[in-house]
C-alpha cells in the first residue's frame, strides 16, 4: 500500500494511528506494536543499528502531539534516553508503544 493511502479502514482495526510528520503520512499501529514498526509499514526512513532491538537508541523521534497515549519510558528505554542524552520530548521508536494516536518527526524528515 502506497504511503498513506486508504490508512482509515486499516487504522479502524489498529491500536493507534501514528502520523509521521511534516510529511504527513499515516501508519496503522496495530495493538502491542511500536512507534518503529509503524514507520517500517509506511518505509518511512528511521535510523537504526540494532534491527529495532532496543540496545543502540538511534531511532529517536520526537513526539509532536499525543505523547499522552504514550506509556511511561521503560527502565531499558530511560536507560537508553540518558545514554544518547534524548530530550524531555523524544522516545526511542523501537522501544515506544502507543495506546492512541501518536505525532512523531526526526530531524531528517
């Protein structure tokens, strides 16, 4: 599916909507899944050296709106947030499960 096509019948039966911005494309995030498996589904370029295992951090993005559908960071992912010194604002991707709709950007976006 091309990126951001037909995203409000598959996000009907997701856990969240993320939107991925400033480029405005909108990826189902289907329950238990991370804010990285979201970008993957849309191919939306995020940094990673790990495969989205939660060890190397540099899938950072910052949340733009809805960080409240955003558990607490885990103790591995505050881990991580202090290693790469991470803004109050910015979450590991691989590691970030959203329970509603998520706003998310990278500088490289």
């Amino acid at each position: 599916m091309p990126c951001g096509d037909d995203t409000a019948a598959t996000t009907a039966a997701a856990g969240a909507r993320l939107t991925l911005a400033p480029k405005g494309t909108v990826a189902a995030v289907q329950r238990g899944e991370t804010l990285l498996d979201g970008c993957n589904r849309v191919h939306a370029p995020l940094a990673q050296s790990c495969s989205g295992h939660g060890v190397c951090g540099c899938c950072r993005v910052r949340v733009v709106a809805g960080g409240e559908s955003l558990p607490p960071p885990s103790e591995r992912e505050q881990l991580l947030r202090e290693r790469r010194d991470y803004g109050r604002d910015e979450r590991v991707a691989c590691l970030a499960v959203p329970a509603g709709d998520v706003v998310i950007t990278t500088t490289y976006w």
